[in-house]
C-alpha cells in the first residue's frame, strides 16, 4: 500500500528519492493483504499494488516481467466526530429504582433509496455514500447502548445484509416490517420499514403485531355505498405506511416488589405519512394506531411506548390526538379534513400519553445541573425540541417517544443539540460528514411505576 504526496510532504516525513520540486510522489505505507486508513492518510490519496509472482520463477520480478495490478482511492477524509450526547438526569437519585429501568431509542436512518435523490445538493456525494452512512449510523447507534431501538426508514436489502446481522452480533433481537409496495433500486426492488431491535438479556418477544395501513383503509372503504366516495377515500389514504408494535416481558423484574409477576411492556414503532398537505392522512394513521393499542390495552395491564416519526410538528392535529386524546371538531375543517373522512369518527382515545422529552420542562432542576440549559432547546408553548429535522427545506421536530403516564416514569433523556453541534459548517443541513440522516436520534430512559 502506498501513499501519494507532495515533495514537500514525502520529504519531510524522510521518505527517500524525493524531490522537493513540489511533484507528487509515492510513499510506502504497508504491505499487508489489507490495510486501514490512520489519521497520517487524511487528505491523501492511497493506492493498492498487487504484483503476481511465479513460484518457478521467483526473480522474474526483479527482472521487470512481473506483472502487477493498482488501484486508486479518492482522498481519505477524516473519520465522523459528533459531538458526545449524554444523559440528562430528570429524576433525583434518591427517587430512582434500584432496578427496571431501560432505555429507548427512536431514529429516522434516512434510507439510501430517498439519500440519492433528495440530497444530492446540499450533502457532498461521499457524504451520502452508503459504505459511509451506513458504518457511521451504526457506531453512533451502538455508542447510545439504548435498549431498545425503533427504527424508520430501514431499507429492506440493508435490513438483511447489513442491519440485522450487525445489530444481532451487538447483541440485539431483531424485528421488521417493510412498507406495503417496493420500487426498483439499483437493479433491485426495494423498500423502507421500520425495524424494532431489543436487547436479548434485557427482554423477549411476547408477541408482535404488523400494522398496514392501507388494509386499514380498505376496510373504511368497504363501509361506504357510494362508489365516488370510496374511490376518492382509497386515492387518499392508500400510502404504503406501517406501524410494528412489539409486546416484550422484561427478563429481570421491572420493580423491587413486583415478586414473580410479569413485567410487559408494548412498544410501538411507527411512520407515519409525510407530505405536509394531507394532514387528514396523518390524523387518520395515528387514529388507527392508537385504536389498534387501545384494543392490546383493554386485555392487558400493560405500559406502552409509541414511538417513531410521526411527520407532525407540535400542536399540529396529530400531535395534539396522541397527547391530549382527542382533536377539537372545529380542528377538523376543510383544511384537515377536505373529504370528510373523519367527521363521523370519533377522534379520541383512552391512552393516558405524554411526550418524554416534553417531560423535561417540569422535571426539578435539582436533579441535574444541566437540565436548565437543556430547557433553552425546547420550543416555549409545547416543550418539544425545536427541532428533529433540519433540511434546506424544513427544520422542526417530527420524532417523538410517547409514554403511558399511568405506568411508565421518564428518568433521563438524551442531550438535545443545538444546530451549530450539528454543522460543520455555518449553514449546513442534514445529512452531513458528521451526522448521517437528517434526523436526530430521541432516546429515554424509562422506570416502572410502582403496581397498585
């Protein structure tokens, strides 16, 4: 393996038959089958000589009648350095349980399908580059040690050759469920999903439900008898997105007194549908969801996690339905509800559920010193990040971790940035060299509250 730099360089660093003309030149770097890039390669660019020798005739190298092969490198860039997100105490010590508490993760990866094409002005092409993105999401995925990660925006071929077996090497249990129609990629079908991963010393899977919204939109539409309204219906509500809710039994006892009885938790994983205009569509996904934990609720006493990306700013119709458990009708007028889909159903829900990271803004100071700096990157009337997401077309939050308040407690929550820690540069959007999507991870720790 060899190294090219300039005269200068190769001359400094003692390398011999040099000039110091200013010319490149060729330094040896290695001369192993494979080699790994040092912070010494930065900038350079390294090439790769093989040279095929007979055995019956060893010297025909040094004779000039050997014959060899080379490849090139672009120039090595340095390795990702984000900044260091830790965890933000909510809850004094003195109040934390000695055992059951676990951790979550919700993160949007950014698939390599929607990379290509969506940023491929603002992101430089080996930023996007999937050998690139896809170790640096990983190293900072296994640097949160989360217990459980929810996942979006999992494409399903990484799924398979890259995301399950490193995760399940790492530890980790995996789960997946792909939305509903494949387009063709790089001489393949493939699609985005989301994928739930869970620690196997940490839990099992009790059981595991898919949604697909669009079976639940042709069950809508086979209650209408008018064939215009349910063809408009279908045209509207028919967008391939899916939701994984997972039913995991806690290996070791999720409170000092729970003794021998089951400790459940639900956590659903979601992704709801994006486009800014159809704001109808994401009440309805996130309507249909909630019925369907509802309905897991009714038979178990179970906490629950929603989480994922839910494409739906604080306050919006969507956000409002999860935490407050119903939509005010006057909400639902000609703007966010132009085909009348949701009028006759009754937009509400049971679920006692609270935002985590909202949960910021009430939590003692006194239990972390940090915790006021964090409450500065909150947004002032709803307390969630002020932002998630940040593109050259958007910035604001649409990752959310949702917990039942009846039975879950939050007791930390991962450091929030600011947008300078996350650019590089002034300016600068997501993806970049140091993070991978244009998302930010949401993580919490969790505790069980205590059983009546």
């Amino acid at each position: 393996m060899r190294r090219v730099e300039n005269g200068a360089d190769a001359l400094a660093k003692g390398a011999l038959g040099t000039s110091t003309s200013g010319l490149e030149s060729w330094i040896e770097v290695g001369r192993s089958k494979a080699y790994t890039p040092t912070s010494d390669d930065v900038g350079y660019v390294l090439k790769f000589e093989v040279t095929v020798v007979d055995k019956l005739h060893p010297y025909a190298a040094d004779m000039g009648r050997a014959h060899s092969q080379s490849v090139s490198t672009a120039r090595v860039r340095p390795a990702p350095n984000p900044p260091v997100r830790s965890m933000v105490q909510m809850v004094p010590p003195s109040q934390q349980s000695n055992s059951g508490r676990f951790t979550i993760l919700t993160y949007n990866l950014l698939a390599d399908l929607y990379a290509k094409a969506d940023f491929s002005s603002t992101c430089p092409a080996w930023c996007l580059h999937w050998h690139y993105r896809k170790r640096n999401l990983l190293r900072e995925l296994l640097a949160h040690k989360a217990d459980i990660l929810c996942l979006q925006e999992v494409q399903s071929d990484h799924y398979v050759d890259f995301w399950a077996p490193e995760l399940q090497r790492a530890g980790y249990v995996a789960i997946y469920k792909k939305k509903t129609t494949e387009i063709y990629t790089d001489n393949k079908y493939a699609i985005d999903g989301c994928a739930t991963f869970f620690r196997r010393d940490r839990f099992q899977l009790v059981k595991k439900y898919e949604v697909e919204f669009n079976k639940a939109a042709l069950s809508l539409a086979e209650g209408m008898t008018n064939p215009q309204q349910k063809k408009a219906a279908l045209n509207r509500l028919l967008k391939d997105n899916v939701a994984l809710i997972a039913v995991l039994e806690a290996i070791e006892p999720g409170t000092p007194d729970a003794g021998t009885r089951r400790t459940l938790i639900c956590v659903a994983n979601t992704h709801i549908h994006a486009n800014p205009e159809l704001n109808d569509v994401k009440i309805w996904q996130v309507h249909t969801l909630l019925k369907g934990l509802e309905k897991i609720a009714a038979s178990a006493d179970i906490p629950m996690l929603v989480a994922g990306d839910f494409n739906s700013v604080p306050g919006s119709p969507a956000h409002s339905l999860l935490i407050n458990g119903k939509i005010d009708p006057a909400v639902l007028d000609a703007a966010n509800d132009p085909l009348h889909l949701l009028k006759d159903q009754k937009m509400s829900h049971s679920l006692p559920l609270s935002s985590a990271v909202a949960h910021m803004h009430d939590a003692p100071l006194s239990a972390d010193g940090r915790l006021y700096k964090q409450r500065q990157r909150l947004d002032a009337k709803h307390h969630e990040p002020l932002f998630t997401n940040m593109t050259k077309d958007f910035k604001g939050t649409l990752d959310y971790i949702f917990y039942t308040t009846s039975s879950l407690q939050p007791t930390a929550i991962l450091e929030l940035p600011t947008e300078s820690e996350v650019q590089a540069r002034p300016d600068e959007q997501l993806p970049n060299a140091q993070y991978s999507s244009d998302h930010l991870a949401i993580m919490a720790e969790f505790q069980y509250k205590a059983r009546d």
